[in-house]
C-alpha cells in the first residue's frame, strides 16, 4: 500500500497470423501500457508498422472527415455502441460508405440552409409589408416605364419636409401612403430623366426603399397573405429535413465508432516491432494481472512466446510507468497527491500518509463537533452527486465528509459545539485556556511529523541505491541525526535532565553530523566514487558549504515552528466562534430572530471562509513541510491500452 | 458663477508660459486644479490634462441640470447631450478603426454616470451592427437602426454620424421653442448661434469639400436658425454666390470677400469668428437682469470655451509654438474682429 502497484516488463513474440488477435487483446484488456517497439525492426513489407502507420492514417483521414459532418449535424460522438473490438474495417468498405453520408449530410445542411435563409427573407418581407398592410395600391406601380420613375419606401416622418424641399426644383410627387412613428411609408414618383436626382435625394433623406419579393404584383395584404402561407411551408419543411437528419445521426455515429476502432487498432499494430514472421511487442503491465493475462495470450495461441521481468524498485525504475490504484478515500486522496507530483517507481506513494495526517492537521484546526457535522453534511450532498451541477465534484465530498469527522472528534477532544464551550466538558483540553499548552503539543507533533518524513527519505533513498546520499544529505541520516541531537539540545534547555541521553552525547552527535552535513556533497562523491571531490577552490567550497549547513539548520527550525500554526488555529477558531455569539448578543437576547440571523451568517463565514484558510494551511503544510523531505515525484504516467 | 471664470490676469499669466509641464502646474492653481491634482504626475499628458478639464465641465453641467426649473430641465439635459452624441460618434470611428478602449477612453468627454451609451461595450462589439443593437433603448437607437441600411450599403460612417447630429439639433430646436418667451430671449444668441455655426459650416463644406449635390446638401442640413435661414442654406445648396450669401447672414463679418477667397483657409476663420459671436452672447447674458435661463446657460458655454481656449494653450506650449501664432485660434482673446 505504501509503494505504487508492482510493474512487470513483458516481451512477447508473436507469429505474424496471430498479430491482429494479440492487438485486439491488448485494447480489450485495459492493461497493457505499450512501449513503441516499430524502429528496432525494419521491415517495411505488408503489415510491417509503416504499413500500419498508413492505415492509421487513412483511417484517421475518415474519422476527421465523420467528425466534421456529425459537427455539421450537430452532434457528438457520444458512447461507444457495445463490443465492436474484434473487427477491422476494410478500407474498401468503409470509404464509399463515408463518401456517401458526406455527401447526404452536406446536400441535407444545405437544403437546410438554403430553406432557413428563405424563411429569414419572408419574415422581412412581411415586417415590411406588415407596417403598410392598409395601402390598398397595387405594388409596384409601373414597374417598367420608360417615363415614369416610382420608388416606395420607409423615411423618417421628421425627414419628410425636407426631402420634398430639396425636390423643389424638379417636378415630382412625395405621397405619404401610410403616416408613423418613427417612420413614414411614402410614394416617390417623377420623370424618368430626373431618376438620379430623385434617388440622391431620397438617398440623403434616408429613404429605404421597400424590397419587395421578385415578381411580386398586388396590394401587400394579398402578398403578405401569400408570404405567410409561403413561411407556414418553409417551417414544415424544416420539421420534416430535421427528422430526416435523425436518421443520419445515428448511421454517422455507427461508422465514426467502426473506423476510430480500426484506426486505434492499426495504431496499435503500428507499434509492434515486425521481423518477416513475427511481431516482437513490449509493454508493461500491474504484476498481479500477468499470469491471467499470459493464460489469455496462450488462449489465441501456444506458438506466442513470452518473457518476462519483474520491475524491481529501484534498479531499473527509470522507464516502469506508474500504477496507482487506490479506491475509495485512498482514491479521493489520491488526487491531492498527483497535484504536487505523480510519484516515482521507486519511491513511497504518500497518499495513505496524506489520507491519515491531513484529515488530523485539518480537524485539529477547525475542531468543533458542530462545525464538523455541518461539513460531514456537505461532504454527503457532494458525494452523493445528487445535484448535476455539483457531480463534478464528488471526490471533494468524500475528502470534506472525512475531515469534518476529524473536526467532529477534535471538537469532542476540545469540547466545542458552534463555538459553544458549556454543552460538554471537554475530552482532552479547551484550547482559549491553554494556549501554551497547545501550541507545545501542535509543535512536538510537528516534529514527530518532520522525522517521519526524514525516515521515509532514508528508506527512498536507500531502494535507490544513492549510498552518499544516504548517509550524508541534510534529508540523509546525518541530517537526521542532526536534527534530532538539535531538538533534543532545544528539549534538555528548557527542561533539564528529562531525556536519558546525556547532554555531551547530543552535542558530539550533532558536531559529528553537522561536519557530515556541511561536508556531503565530498564525502557523497567519496563514498561513490565520483571525482572530483569538490568543484571549485576549498575555500570556495567551505564558504559555500558552511552558508548550506546554516540554511540547513535554519530550515529544521523553521520546518518545525511551521506547525505552531496549527495549534494557533484551533485558538483562532475558539476565538472567532466566541466573537460571533458576542455579536449576536450586541444584536440581542436569544429570543430576538437578529440573535439568530447574526449566529447564522457567523457560522456559514466560519465554515466557509476559515474553513477555506484552514484548508489552504493544510495543504501548505503536507506539501512544503512534509512531502518535499522525502518525495521527489516525477514518475511516468501508467496509460493501458483502450478503445474509449 | 462669473468669478469662477479665469480673469484677464489669470490668461496673461498662463499665456506667458511657454512650457507644458509648467503650464500645468500652474493650472493647479485655477478651478481645474482640484480635478488636475487627481491625476499621477506621470499620466497627466495635455490630453488627460483636457480630459480632466472636461471633468469640471460635467460636474457643472450636473450642478445646473440639479438645480434649474423644471421647464427648462429638459433643454439643458439635450444640451449637455452633445457631448454624449460626440462621445457615440468618436466611440463608433473608433470600432471602425479597430481601436482599443484604452486608446479611445480618454478621447471621450468624461459624460459621467447619467450616460446611456455602453461606451466600453460598443468598442468592444465587433461591429457597427452590434454596436447599435446595444443602444436599445437609448435615445439614439432608432435614428441609427434606420441608417444602418445605409452603413451596410456604403461602408461608411458618414450617414450615421449626420442621421445623429440631424436628430440632435431638431431636438435641441423644438426643446427651446418650448421655453417661455422671457428665457427664450437671452438663449436664442447662445443656442441659437450654436446652431447656426453648424448648419451653415456644415452647408458650406459639403458644397466645397465633398462636392454634394443640391438636394443633398439640403437634406443634410436644418431648415431653422437663428440669423442663419433656410433661404440662405437652400441658396448654397443651389451653388449660388457664398461670399454674397455670406455678406447677407453675416453683415458685420469683416472682411468677407478676403476671407472666403480661399474657402478651404476661410472656413476655420469664419466658424471662430462665429464662435466668437456666441461667446460675445454669453458675456451680454451675464449682465443685466440675472434671473433667467440664459445665466447658467451661458456660465456653461463660456467655461466650455475657455477649456476649449486652454486647450489651446496646452498644445501650443507642448508644441513650442510661439503666442503670436496660436493666439488667433483662441476664442476668447482676440478683440471682437477678426485678423484675416
């Protein structure tokens, strides 16, 4: 549970006939993370990779194309329809299939279009005839008379005065068909040879003039009687090519499902290594699983060659992708740990420390029995995934129900409920009265904390084989030694003759490690046999090395101090539940509803906002304090093969 | 109100300085100090230092529209809306251009929060069409909704930017026909004169710049002024003699044939010296009997010419450009002639 699933490295031989069966078992089984094996052979003949990589691409080629149109069409890919894995679609087959929706989809789409467009052009027409409905005159008049120029339009009524002043000049007619506001429907009419005249002029009048539909002749009742039934059309049509579009949905998400499964599956093929009869594939896969996934390869066939190696930690870690495999809280937990890095083969996977200790830093902070019940009942409704917007946000719910239970048992511990101190006598101790006391414990826990992490480095270094490190780093044993001989030193100061180790032990052990500390990066090369021994002039060196051991010591006391804050929280926390039942009372007694109001929106701030700071300081402390000691992170995704 | 104006000392002062940044400090000095101090040293540039200028403006014009009756309320909001209308063309050329909010933010006369134009949004909508669907409800919405089909045809910002400013002065026109005949009298010069700087430059440039034909030029223009009149607008229109047209509208003009002998020189000349005449209007509203509209009005347009002046200034200075040649482009300096 402390380590990341044990990986396998599996080599297989495969003779060429089998090669599809095995790609399709990899896919199905989800399990089987691939190395690309396609450049150590170079065969280039059928079903070689290059041949693969071709049909892959031509499949790829037919799924961009089923992707456009279902864009077209509005839809997505959606689940894949049941187990379609064990075919392969022939190019032959599946091309003139693509060719021919592309070609329905797009006459349907611009069927579509063109009809939608249609329908937009009637529904202005009939705005405009709408407002002249009452003009009983037939339009247009003389549509095409040598002498006669007529223009129909819509002007501002304020407008009308001076368009028929600047037409003075000329003989012509402004008749107002149908008075408004803002705008006025009128008849501009005069001789043919004024035509450029009478346009500027309306033009710099802003008459817009009527656009009527082509060939159209009759009063605008009649044709917007026309055009309305002519629009009833057009929607049913419509309705009638978007039933028609269903149809096609559900064939084009059919085959888009077909061909991404030939194209992940060719993929697949693509990274197996091809000798003239064979395929030689690589991959890895979770340990545990090897003997039933061999039972399976051997199912295909007895012919197919297998080996073997079991990753150990840490001599060949570099390349073993990572598996983790946590379920429940483990799971939930899991995802703080990978937002500060995904760990490494060959080191501890911290998520059970981090599940175990950060519900108990946060709970310590924010004890109280009432406070923490509120938060176990936000943690159910997230977790529960019962409101679609909130679904998202599940694996919160299980890490909030958590720490509200650890807020729930520190409150008991504490004796607090809503900030209320006289409802039960505390288990343990109430922090406003003690505060000393608390922030000693919060402190030494602290420091309990801090030397676990240091072990926990000495164990990963140790799997990896870094002997100088080891012994010599600040995150070494000489490290540790010299933390503890400092904390023990700080410990006899201020309460003489409590430890049984003798003052003159803590203070060797302490010189000893901290010339081992300041010296480590030597006595590293040293001990492994690297030269040169330092880099750069000794004095450089000493300086440099003299400046790290004081930042060294420096970092232990403050990494250590670092966790006062935790005790300082839960003050702060009884404080500030205190403060929101004084002001509650400045309001009024209880029996005031404002009593109640002010208790309330104390509460939800408490649980809102300090919760959020207490969260952020949690977090704080796991990853700066804790986990940068001991975990380095960095590890390979594990990624199995899957038609999704 | 009169004394918060800058005195003839004050501008002998501030004229006698030759160099921006001492000319703005000395500004702190006057009543746009309180509004100039605001800004960091570093920002204040001659335009933010203009824009700030305008800030006292507003507040002036907010103090006014608080406190006069209500009859002549409505007037002076559609007068302090000419800057909002300026403020929708600058923003609308400025979308057309491409142009950021940050650049074009301080190009704004600072309107304040009686504004209705979504000034940010507009420049940030993309296009012009969008940009006018955002006025809904404004009272620019439907005189631009109606041009639009113009912009669309012709891709040009001139027949939205007339459509508004059409709109603006017929409002302006029947808003001050409305006002009782006691306060009508005093405000005619200011407003009305306003009013005629605008239909007869607007006539007058687009027959010589743009060339407009006869109806054209009287569609975009008013068919009412205050000395200016439709006979004399229709009569450019027509192409007939300016310069006698000119001498009509204008009897006391000195120098008229010499001034639009070059109109392209003379119509900047002849707009200032209308502008002059306005100013001059202000002045004879401030005296005599003080209790009338025409008091708080003209308080109003001195102050905007006397920014407009300061301006001036500020640019000359920057510019290192001598008095002698700025000094003509002031309204409020030269003696009531004008010097061709």
């Amino acid at each position: 549970m402390l380590f990341t699933q044990k990986m396998s490295q599996i080599g297989l031989v495969v003779p060429a006939q089998y090669g599809f069966q095995v790609a399709v078992l990899l896919n199905k089984e989800r399990i089987f993370h691939q190395i690309d094996n396609s450049n150590l052979y170079t065969d280039t003949g059928p079903g070689s990779p290059e041949d693969w990589r071709k049909r892959a691409a031509s499949y790829a080629n037919l799924e961009n194309r089923l992707l456009s149109n279902m864009k077209l069409l509005g839809i997505q890919p959606g689940d894949q329809p049941g187990n379609n894995l064990a075919a392969l679609e022939r190019m032959y087959a599946v091309q003139p299939e693509t060719d021919r929706l592309e070609r329905e989809v797009l006459e349907l789409s611009d069927s579509l279009t063109e009809v939608q467009d249609e329908l937009n052009l009637c529904q202005g027409y009939i705005q405009q005839l709408e407002a002249i409905v009452d003009v009983a005159l037939e339009l247009p008049v003389c549509p095409n008379s040598r002498f006669l120029f007529c223009l129909f339009g819509f002007v501002p009524t304020t407008n009308i005065e001076r368009l028929r002043a600047s037409l003075a000049r000329i003989d012509c007619l402004l008749l107002p068909l149908q008075q408004g506001q803002p705008t006025t429907f009128v008849m501009l009419a005069g001789s043919r040879k004024d035509q450029s005249v009478l346009e500027r002029a309306a033009r710099s009048a802003y008459l817009n003039p009527l656009s009527l539909p082509e060939g159209m002749l009759g009063t605008p009742a009649v044709w917007l009687n026309r055009l309305k039934r002519r629009m009833q059309k057009l929607q049913e049509e419509i309705r009638n090519q978007t039933q028609l579009r269903e149809t096609y949905c559900d064939q084009i998400r059919s085959l888009y499902w077909r061909v991404h499964t030939s194209r992940l599956l060719a993929t697949t093929l693509s990274r197996f290594g091809k000798l003239h009869y064979t395929y030689v594939i690589q991959g890895w896969l979770p340990y545990q699983q090897l003997s039933e996934f061999e039972k399976k390869l051997k199912g295909i066939s007895e012919d197919i060659l297998i080996e073997v190696q079991v990753a150990a930690r840490g001599g060949m870690g570099q390349g073993v992708p990572v598996a983790l495999n946590h379920r429940g809280i483990f799971h939930a937990f899991e995802s703080l740990v990978m937002n500060y890095n995904r760990p490494h083969y060959n080191e501890i996977d911290p998520t059970i420390l981090l599940t175990i200790t950060f519900p108990i830093l946060f709970g310590f902070m924010f004890g109280d029995v009432g406070h923490g019940l509120v938060l176990v009942l936000i943690g159910i409704l997230l977790a529960s995934q019962r409101i679609g917007v909130l679904k998202r946000f599940a694996e919160l719910g299980q890490i909030i129900i958590v720490c509200g239970m650890a807020s729930v048992l520190f409150g008991g511990l504490f004796g607090s409920v809503f900030g209320l101190d006289d409802l039960f006598a505390a288990f343990w101790i109430r922090p406003m009265e003690n505060i000393l006391h608390i922030l000693i414990v919060t402190v030494a826990g602290g420091v309990i904390l801090l030397s676990l992490a240091y072990l926990l480095s000495l164990y990963n270094l140790a799997i990896s084989r870094r002997r100088g490190a080891f012994f010599f780093s600040p995150q070494g044993l000489a490290g540790l030694m010299l933390y503890w001989s400092l904390i023990g030193l700080a410990v006899d100061l201020f309460n003489p003759g409590i430890l049984p180790i003798p003052n003159s032990i803590l203070t060797g052990v302490g010189i000893a490690s901290a010339v081992a500390v300041m010296f480590s990066e030597a006595l590293t090369h040293l001990v492994e046999g690297r030269r040169p021994l330092i880099k750069g002039g000794v004095a450089t060196y000493i300086v440099q090395a003299f400046f790290e051991l004081f930042e060294t010591v420096i970092g232990y006391i403050s990494n250590s101090l670092s966790y006062v804050r935790v005790g300082a929280f839960a003050v702060a926390h009884a404080g500030l539940s205190a403060v929101v039942f004084i002001l509650a009372e400045m309001v009024g007694s209880s029996q005031h509803p404002g009593y109640w109001v002010v208790v309330i929106l104390g509460t939800l701030f408490i649980i809102g906002f300090e919760g959020l700071i207490v969260t952020i300081q949690t977090l704080r402390l796991e990853y700066y304090e804790f986990f940068s000691k001991f975990f380095r992170g960095g590890g390979i995704p594990y990624q199995p093969l899957e038609i999704k | 109100m009169y004394g918060n104006l800058l005195s003839r000392d004050d501008w002998d002062h501030l004229s006698s300085i030759t160099d921006a940044g001492a000319l703005i400090e000395a500004l702190k000095g006057t009543v746009y100090g309180a509004y100039i101090n605001r800004v960091k040293a570093e920002d204040l540039t001659t335009r933010r230092v203009e824009y700030e200028m305008h800030k006292y403006l507003a507040d002036a014009f907010g103090v006014v529209i608080k406190h006069i009756p209500d009859h002549a309320r409505a007037l002076m909001i559609q007068l302090y809306r000419l800057y909002e209308v300026d403020n929708l063309k600058a923003t609308l050329r400025g979308l057309v251009l491409r142009e950021s909010w940050e650049q074009i933010r301080y190009t704004l006369f600072p309107y304040g929060n009686s504004t209705v134009l979504p000034a940010k949004a507009i420049t940030e909508s993309g296009t012009v069409e969008e940009a006018v669907a955002l006025l809904q409800g404004t009272p620019y919405y439907h005189t631009l909704v109606h041009a639009l089909e113009r912009y669309e045809k012709e891709q040009n910002l001139f027949p939205l930017e007339v459509a508004l400013d059409l709109d603006y002065w017929r409002e302006l026109w029947r808003l001050l026909n409305r006002l009782s005949l006691s306060d009508r009298q005093p405000t005619m010069p200011m407003i009305g004169g306003l009013l005629d700087i605008c239909n007869l430059i607007w006539a007058l440039r687009y027959r010589i710049y743009y060339h407009l034909s006869e109806e054209e030029i009287i569609n975009y223009t008013l068919p009412f002024g205050y000395k200016i009149h439709d006979e004399q607008i229709q009569a450019i229109a027509a192409g007939e003699d300016i310069v006698r047209i000119i001498k009509e509208a204008c009897p006391d003009l000195p120098h008229p044939d010499e001034l639009l002998q070059d109109p392209l020189r003379g119509l900047p000349k002849l707009e200032l010296w209308m502008q002059q005449k306005v100013y001059e209007a202000c002045h004879s509203a401030m005296l005599g009997y003080p209790f009338h509209f025409g008091v708080p009005l003209a308080f109003l347009l001195l102050t905007e010419y006397e920014i407009q002046d300061l301006t001036v200034l500020l640019e000359a200075a920057s510019l290192q450009i001598p008095i002698d040649r700025y000094k003509r482009f002031r309204v409020s300096a030269l003696p009531m002639g004008l010097t061709v």
